[in-house]
C-alpha cells in the first residue's frame, strides 16, 4: 500500500493519488491485447443472458408460469450481484490473470450442471452460483483501464466493453438459435465447453497483474464503503448506472412473453434474434468512450438519458404490436444504456487508480441491485397489465434518471459563478 493511502486501505481524493506503474503493454495496449480482452469480456458475461430466450421453453420443459420461470433470470442476477460485490474487489488484492481463470472453470461447471437439470428448482440454483462468480467481464474491464495509457483510458474502456455487449448479443441471438436446433439443454452445455476453452486461452495470453494493494479481505469489503461516503461522483453514476440497467432488465425480462403471444407468436428462435439490436449498442460502446476522454461526459449522458426515455415511447405504441416500433425502440434503448455504461465506467475510473476494482464494485452492485429491481418490477408488471405496464414501468426508470441529471446539472449552473463548476 502506498504511503497516500489511509489506515483503511483508501487512499485521498484523486488530486493526491498518482495512478500506478504502467503494466505489460503500457503505454497503450496493443490492438490484439484489446481485442482480447473485448472477446474474453463478451465471451464471460454472456452466459447471464444465455436463458432470456429461452424462457418459453423452458416454462414448457418444466410446466410452469411465465412468473415461476422468470426466477432464473432474478437468481441469476441476485447472484451476479453477490459476486460482484463479494469477489469483484479481489481484483485489487490478488493476481487478476489467476482470479479470472479460476472463475471461469466453476462457471463452466455450472453451466454443465444447468444443462443437466431435472427441475426448474435445479436450474434456478445452478444459475444462481454460476452467476456469483461469472464476474469475470468486470474484471477484465478496470484490468484493461490499468494497463492503458491515461489519455486513451476511455477508448479501451468503451472497446472492451463493445465486447461485452456483443457477448450479451451472443448470448441472446445464438442461445435462441442453438435452442432452436437442439433444445435449451445444448445451449448450455456450449456454454460449459467455450469457458474451459476461454480460461485455457487467458491462461497463456494474458499479463500478470501484481496487487495494486494489500490489505485482509475484511478491511478491503469495508474500504468500498469508504470510497462511496468520499466521492459523490461515484455515488452518482452509481444512480444512473442503477435506473439504467433497471429498464434495460425491464425489457428482457417480459419481451419473450410479449413475442411469445399473439400478434407474433414467434418461437425462441426468432425471439433471440431481437438480440441483435445490441450491435448498435456495441457500436455506441465505441463512441461514449472516446467523448469522455475529451471531457464531454455531462453532455453525452444528457443525450443518452433522453433517448432511453424515448424509447419507451416507441416501444408502447398500440400495446407493443407494431413491430417497425418494437425493433426500433429495442435498438434505440439498447444504444442509450449501453452507451451509458461506457460514460459511466470511463467517469468512474478516473477516481483513485489503485481502487479501480472496489470502484468497480460499488458501481457494478449498484447496476445490478438495478437489475433486480426492473427484473422483477417487470415481472410483476407484465403479469398484473400486460406490456403497457411494462412500458410505464420502464420510463419510469429512464423518468428518474433524466430528472437527476437536469437537478445536477442545475445546481453546478448554480456554483459556477462562485468557481466551483
């Protein structure tokens, strides 16, 4: 730990904190470093979201509700958040290169136990363990930001998280297809074989990544907390990033119910192919980046923030059967949030270096705390209205964002005449 730092194991605000040695590949990564990073990242995160669209078939597998089936999808967010918030800040404290690979064999073990299920019970718990430690995408994400230049951060951020998002479309357009070809149990066995592949790549390709400080595991879990009371940007974004993944999770929670229904009756094939709106997220994951690094992070969140809300207008028009409104509103919210992310993780990392991963967690247990909330704010909604109560439920969530920032935005118009912006 470096003599800045407190007895806490957090160092001062920002003005006092140098950022670390440059790792392996500073300054600058390589493109290929990059690129691998972005496919290990997309590779990980994708098996999250591997079940949205198969949602249908497996509430027939198993002859259960629409509401009982959705319980895969909380628990695997539930235990996606317990990981980042229990294993995510290792990264600061041990080898990030061994942390990842070792995540990455369990989830592939239970991902192979999840194709094997014989109850939707089996499934729910199996996906609740695999989630807790597949939080190998938040890991590589702060650990690529490290290794790269100051002046270029926001470029890797929003190229390794072009990655994930492609993951996450992966996930949803290819488990649908695989589905489709061979039931929902293959698509989790494919799931299995692709990780123990992927930790044996990063096993060989990725840097070692010495600790970035040293402290037992109980005052590192407390010093996130320190962090969060000393820095109220970070607590800000954690506020967006919250409101955001809410609607984002509304959506995908109860769009294969909507699908699934008449007017379009599609199989879970054709409805993981509504994943494919998350190429232009992947794309708005490589512009935010760069817009951060030339300061315009307010502005652009601003934008983001309206488009998600409008969105939802397109999405609600006559109940969600318009298809041109559908497909364009799930392209145009994919676009905001995820783009969103990329502002906010680049913003984020500005803040103490030798923190990233705590940072990380503070914000990541605050987006998916989000999760949770819209997953089952959307499920509870869709089976008491319908999709219109979906939809309300949605720009609600975007509603709240977008009269945060204008409050922020209002009260630093008010202190920059005493120099204070």
């Amino acid at each position: 730990m470096s003599s800045a730092q407190s007895s806490d194991g957090v160092a001062p605000p920002l003005s006092a904190s140098p950022d670390p040695a440059p790792g392996p590949g500073a300054p600058g990564l390589s493109k290929a470093m990059v690129t691998l990073f972005a496919v290990a990242a997309g590779f990980a995160v994708a098996n999250i979201y591997y079940c949205q669209p198969l949602l249908t078939a497996i509430a027939d597998t198993f002859d259960v509700s629409s509401d009982t089936v959705s319980l895969i999808v909380i628990a695997s967010t539930v235990g996606y958040a317990a990981g980042l918030g229990l294993l995510l800040p290792l990264g600061d404290i041990v080898n990030k290169k061994r942390l990842v690979v070792n995540l990455l064999l369990v989830v592939a073990a239970m991902q192979a136990l999840s194709a094997a299920a014989f109850s939707v019970s089996m499934l729910i718990a199996a996906s609740a363990v695999m989630s807790l430690t597949a939080v190998v995408a938040p890991i590589l994400v702060p650990f690529a930001a490290g290794l790269a230049a100051p002046q270029e951060r926001g470029r890797v951020t929003g190229s390794v998280m072009s990655g994930v998002l492609m993951g996450v479309l992966l996930a949803r357009t290819g488990g649908g297809l695989i589905a489709e070809l061979g039931g929902w149990r293959t698509v989790f066995g494919v799931a299995a074989a692709l990780m123990v592949a992927l930790a044996l790549v990063l096993r060989r390709a990725l840097p070692d990544a010495p600790p970035a400080a040293q402290m037992p595991y109980g005052k590192l879990l407390r010093s996130i907390f320190t962090i969060i009371r000393e820095e109220p940007v970070l607590r800000l974004r954690c506020l967006y990033g919250f409101m955001s993944f809410a609607g984002f999770n509304a959506l995908w929670t109860s769009i294969a119910f909507l699908l699934d229904d008449p007017p379009y009756s599609y199989g879970a094939g054709v409805i993981g192919l509504f994943g494919l709106a998350g190429v232009v997220g992947a794309y708005a994951a490589r512009i935010t980046g760069p817009q951060v690094d030339r300061g315009r992070d307010n502005a652009v969140t601003g934008v983001l923030f309206t488009v998600i809300l409008a969105s939802w207008g397109l999405m609600g028009l006559d109940g969600g059967t318009w298809l041109w409104a559908l497909l364009l509103g799930v392209v145009v919210l994919d676009l905001g949030v995820q783009g969103m992310q990329v502002v906010n993780l680049a913003v984020n990392f500005r803040q103490r270096p030798e923190a990233r991963s705590r940072i990380t967690t503070a914000y990541m247990v605050a987006y998916f705390s989000g999760a949770i909330a819209g997953s089952s704010a959307s499920a509870a909604a869709y089976a008491a209205g319908g999709w219109d109560a979906v939809v309300l439920t949605g720009a609600a969530f975007a509603a709240v964002n977008l009269l945060a920032w204008c409050g922020e935005m209002a009260l630093r118009a008010r202190r920059a005449p005493a120099g204070q912006a």
